[in-house]
C-alpha cells in the first residue's frame, strides 16, 4: 500500500476508502501530494464507481500536514508550483460529486487540517487536535486553509485560529463548528463509515444538495437561488426522485431504495 491510497470498501464498492498511511504522523510528502492530485481527478471522473468518500488516517493521526523536512531545500518558485498540486488536490476533492466524510483521530494539522476541510462531514475524536500552524514555521495556509476555514466557522474564529497558529481539542473543535460529532477513539472510524455507506445508497439527489449549498455560497442569493431551483429540477425528473415520491406514499418515510443514477424517471 503507498502513503496514500483509495479503495472501494469491501462490503460497499460505491464507498470509496481513502486512507492515509504514512508513519509515524501521516506527514504529507510530495509524492502523497501527486497522489492526492490523482485521487481528485479520479472522484471527478463520469466513470466513478464513487458515490461517497470517507477519508482517515487510522487510529492514532489523521494528518500532521506537510513534510516539512521536503519544504526546507525547495526554491520559492519551485515550492509556489508544487503547492499549487495541493491545493488543487483539495479543491479537488472539495468539489466532487461524492459525499465525502473525514474520520480524525489524533493531530490533523496544517494540511492535514486543510484536507479535512476539503471534505462535507468531520468526525473528530476526543483526543483530536486541530490547527493550522504554518504561521509558526513563517508561512501562512496555502492549500484551502484561508479560504474554507473562515466560510465554516466564521472570520473572527477563523483569524484567531490561522493568526496565532494555535491548536484546539475536539470540544472547542465542536463548539466552533468545525467538526461536526466527537466520538470515543474506537468508534470515529466506523461511525464515518456507517455515515458513509448511507451516503453511498442515497439518492443522486445528494450531489444536487452538495452542488446547490457549495456553488450557491459563492454566488449572490439571486443566482444562488437560481441555481437551486436548476438542481432541484433536475432531482425531481431522476429515477430516485420517483422511487422516493412512490416509496413514501405507499410506506411511508424514510424507506425507499435509490439507485443514485441520473436517470430519468417514468412520469418525470
């Protein structure tokens, strides 16, 4: 297995797995960069067999950032066009269809911190730190940190944060906003599973949801709005969308099956 590595779950192969293992602290190094870039072109491929991502480190960390052994030696138009293979790399992932959840235990940092970001959901554990340092090193956040970290939690928090380089516990993590649950060590990794198989057997809807909330904040409400109702539209004429409306007329809710294509529905 490479440092970084994506594989459909054994038991869900429209659950992709992407697991990070590089020890002892997960750091970042450039060929994870590279592959990380893959990886995001990969989940944006038409052919995907991905409906949802879940993204972990293992057990003890999810993800002490970059190399910082690799960054020392790079000149600065040389580091300035590598960072921007990951940055992309998590805009990337940010941006693509599938639902995506991180399971963190222990350090994610700096890029770590900027991955987890990248994802919809983040699971935390309670011995979980979170930060973005890169001030103490004389740097700022270069791969989405600055941007996506103030749109989450807010300007004063996200300044506060990326100014003083400091780290936060799972709980103030929480409080803030920028994880979403804090679970015991054990459990993180399955509950973003479980999470993530539900996403996977979910309506094409979801891409629609995900597609309306992000491309929508980066718009004006007008055009945000617009956008909704193009995507909401385009829900309704699937065959989910049908499987869905009928499933809760004859069952009631909460029971209908998907299959998460963009099919036309009969009657749409």
């Amino acid at each position: 297995m490479t440092a970084v590595e994506l594989q459909a779950h054994p038991d869900e192969p429209r659950l992709g797995v992407l697991r990070l293992d590089r020890p002892p602290v997960n750091a970042l190094d450039q060929d994870s960069w590279d592959r990380l870039a893959a990886i995001g072109r990969e989940l944006h491929d038409p052919a995907s067999p991905y409906r949802a991502l879940v993204v972990t480190g293992g057990p003890r960390t999810f993800a002490a950032g970059a190399d910082v052994a690799e960054l020392v030696g790079l000149e600065p138009a040389v580091f300035d066009r590598r960072n921007r293979v990951l940055q992309g790399a998590f805009d990337a992932i940010a941006t693509a269809p599938q639902i995506s959840v991180s399971a963190i235990n222990g350090p994610a940092l700096g890029g770590g911190l900027e991955l987890a970001l990248a994802t919809d959901l983040r699971l935390a554990s309670q011995d979980a730190r979170l930060g973005l340092p890169e001030i103490t090193l004389g740097i700022i956040p270069g791969s989405g940190g600055t941007q996506r970290l103030p749109r989450m939690i807010g300007l004063g928090p996200a300044l506060d944060l990326i100014l003083s380089g400091r780290i936060v516990r799972a709980d103030e993590a929480l409080r803030i906003g920028l994880v979403h649950e804090v679970l015991p060590a054990a459990e993180v990794e399955d509950a973003a599973i479980a999470r993530g198989l539900a996403f996977a057997a979910g309506p094409v809807a979801l891409r629609h949801a995900k597609a309306a909330v992000r491309e929508g904040l980066e718009r004006p409400l007008a055009e945000g709005l617009a956008l909704e109702a193009e995507l909401i539209a385009a829900s309704f004429a699937t065959a989910d969308a049908r499987a869905g409306l009928v499933s809760f007329l004859e069952h009631g809710p909460g029971r209908a099956v998907f299959r998460g294509t963009d099919e036309i529905g009969a009657g749409s």
